[in-house]
C-alpha cells in the first residue's frame, strides 16, 4: 500500500485538497504563496476569539461562494491543526511573536498582523483582512481593480482592505515601525485592530476610501433576505461574544449539516448522495453488463443487428458519458 502522505486527498465537495500546509514563520510566507493560486489578492482570516463551531460553518460559507486564497490566523492550536489536516492554509500566530512582548493579547495580536500585513506587501499581494465572526454572503470578497484608492475599512466592523503599491509599502512600514505597538499596548480592549489602524492612517498620505462603497455590510440582527442588494457583495457580521448559531439558522446562514459530519456542509450532502446513487449505478451495471454479453453471444444465426441492451444500461449511458468526473475521484 501507497504511504499516505503520496496519496491525493479530497474533501465531502470531492475537491482536492493539500494537508499540511502551515505557515510558522515570516519567512515560510513566500514557499506556501508559490503553491496557492497566482491571484494577487489573499484575504486573511482572524480566528482570535471565534469559537470552532463558527469556524467550520464560515468555511462552508467560503465553499459557497467560491472564496479560495484565504490564510486562518489563530493561536488556539487543536483548531489550527485540525484546519491544516483538512488542507487549509494556516498561520500559527504564536510563532510570529519574536522575543518577549509584553502587554494585552490585543497587542500581541496587533503585531502579528501588523508583520504579517507587511509581509504579504512586500511580496506584492493586496489583503483583504477579516474577523471570523462574519460571513460573505453573496460573493467571494471582491478583486478590487479600482487605483483611486489604496486603504478600505469601517471602523465598527473588522473588515479591511490594503492595495499594494509602494506608498502602501512604505506608509505600512513607517506605521508598524514607529507608532503601531506603541498605540496598541493603550488601547481599550473594545477597540478592534481596524479601529486602531484607521485612526493611525487618518493623517497619511493613503488614498482612502470606505467599504460602503463596495460591500453591503449588515449586522447579523438586523439580516433578512431583503438586506442583499442585487449587483453589491454582502457580508454579515455580529459579536462574537454570545452564541449566534441560532440566529444564523434563522435566517438559512447556517450551512453546517449536522446529519452528516461536523466539518459537512449541506451544500456537499447532494455530491455525496449523487456519489452513492451512482456507484449504486455502477454496481447495477456492472451485473446487467455481464448478463448482457452473455445474451449477446446468444444472438439468432444470420442477425447482423446485435440485441438492444438492458434498460438499466441504456437509459444511464448519457449520464454517464457525462459524470467521468466522479470516476476519476475515486481512481
């Protein structure tokens, strides 16, 4: 038998997925970069304070609307290395606090974003930087081609977005250096690290811009089918400080499907019941196929017409023709 680290692994959606792919340092950024997507646009996923529940049903959300080059940053270590199994890309925060920092778990997160901020500039990517306690609704996070600004937020919601450029690069690395761990170790812990950074970009020469121009933000107590606006990106955001897991059901954001597997999403329960059914198919196939040689050997003397085949293996033979796909998932 194959050693398991060769085999292609794939998750309920029958996607492929890569385990192990964990980044613990500044420096493995750049190799994990070079084998995601060559979109120039990753979006980095805050776990600090998101329950695991909250994780798995935010992913489902991401399977849904098609989210690809995104990083989960945490410190909660079952969690991240059960998402590095799984094959998402995973940056162990606790890793990137060089030396010894003292101060809140605000501030040691500060600077681990704020490096981490600066690391994905300088290696050219644009960041969309979010909280785990929301969800894209509508559509992945937009690519953004708009030059007329460089720095996006709202300072109620942890939700931003950097372009890179070189006045970004250098506007980022005069703020982290000289003012972000500084302003950080006094601020309240009710402010958020977009709060923060916005306050400290107020007086740079950033073109800034604000996320109601391009997302429709709601909070989650006041969604409903009517708050997505046809053409606008919507993402739902709430507290993560009570439990929400009801709210979100009320309102079909909850997309977890328990009858299944705590990592299902119920949009997989329909790959996995037409997987059955078709090796169901198979399986019948492969028995009327065998029967039917065996009246094909049997046909009148002088017939140049062979016998039509069984019903239950013409009436499959288009859908099958047209499903390899799934045949090749499990070859």
């Amino acid at each position: 038998m194959r050693p398991l680290g060769t085999l292609r692994w794939y998750n309920f959606c029958f996607k492929e997925v890569f385990p192990g792919r964990i980044v613990n340092g500044l420096n493995q950024l750049e190799n994990v970069l070079k084998i995601v997507r060559n979109d120039k646009t990753v979006t980095l996923v805050s776990l600090y304070g998101t329950r695991e529940l909250l994780v798995r049903n935010l992913i489902c959300h991401f399977e849904n609307v098609g989210l690809r080059n995104y990083f989960f940053l945490g410190d909660y270590f079952e969690l991240l290395s059960d998402l590095v199994r799984r094959g998402h890309l995973v940056i162990y925060g606790n890793h990137l606090l060089y030396g010894e920092i003292s101060g809140t778990d605000f501030a040691k997160q500060t600077v681990v974003k704020g490096n981490l901020i600066r690391r994905f500039l300088e290696l050219g990517y644009n960041i969309w930087l979010m909280d785990g306690n929301m969800a894209p609704v509508t559509n992945a996070l937009p690519e953004l081609s708009d030059q007329s600004f460089e720095f996006l937020a709202r300072d109620d919601v942890e939700l931003m977005f950097l372009r890179n450029s070189l006045n970004t690069r250098n506007v980022w690395n005069d703020l982290f250096v000289s003012k972000l761990d500084e302003k950080s170790s006094k601020s309240s812990e009710k402010e958020n690290f977009v709060n923060l950074i916005s306050k400290a970009l107020e007086k740079s020469h950033l073109k800034m811009g604000t996320l109601d121009e391009w997302i429709v933000l709601v909070n989650l107590a006041k969604y409903n089918k009517d708050s997505t606006v046809k053409g606008r990106d919507t993402v739902v955001y709430w507290s993560g400080l009570s439990p929400v897991e009801r709210e979100l059901e009320n309102v079909s954001l909850w997309l977890i499907d328990d009858r299944w597997n705590k990592w299902h999403c119920q949009r997989c329960t329909l790959s996995i019941q037409r997987a059955q059914a078709r090796l169901r198919l198979a399986f019948h196939m492969m028995i009327e196929g065998t029967k039917f040689k065996k009246e094909k050997r049997a046909k009148p003397r002088g017939s140049s017409i062979d016998p039509e085949p069984p019903p239950g293996i013409k009436s499959h033979i288009y859908e099958l023709d047209h499903d390899l796909d799934f045949f090749s998932v499990l070859a």
